[in-house]
C-alpha cells in the first residue's frame, strides 16, 4: 500500500475534491484503486491500496471500462478503511 494523502483522522485520508480513482478489478475479486488528485494533472498517483471499493457516498461520476471503472470526484471527500480489504469515499464538509 503506498498512500501519500493527508490524514484526516483514523482510517480516513483526504481525497482532493477533484481527484480521480481508478479501480482496476482482478478475476479472483480483488481491487486495486490508484488515487491521482486531479484526472487532468500529470503526476504520479498519491495512492494505490489493494482492497475492495464499496461505496462512494460524495457527488461524482462514474465512468466504466473493460477492466474496472474510473471514479471522478466533484465534491471533497474522504477514503475511508473499514477493514484491511474494503474502503469507502465519503463527503466531508471542509473549508479549504
């Protein structure tokens, strides 16, 4: 797992409000969400997890592709770990 988004608090990292996750879907089930802060800027993503992509309870679009689906934010959120293989994105009131 590398992560390199700012913590927000136990189990939560802060997603920018117009980052883009890529989750790629493995034939055994599995996940693998590479978190990039904005799907335009070209830098090397901020964090890649293995785990399983629940929910996503923030304002977003959801594009799907032959090996997963992107998920572009439109609002700040948080990922959050509920356990050591599934995550959720959820919004966050934040004045920044």
């Amino acid at each position: 797992m590398t992560l390199k988004l700012p913590p927000s608090g136990d189990d939560r990292w802060r997603l920018a409000a117009h980052a883009r996750v890529i989750v790629y879907e493995t034939d055994d089930g599995n996940e693998l969400l590479t978190v990039y802060d904005c799907g335009a800027a070209q830098k090397p993503p901020s964090a890649q997890v293995i785990g399983n992509l629940v929910r996503v309870n923030a304002d977003h679009e959801l594009e799907r592709g032959p090996t997963g689906y992107a998920v572009s934010m439109r609002e700040a959120a948080d990922l959050v770990k509920q356990d050591d293989h599934h995550y959720l994105i959820e919004a966050v009131d934040r004045d920044d």
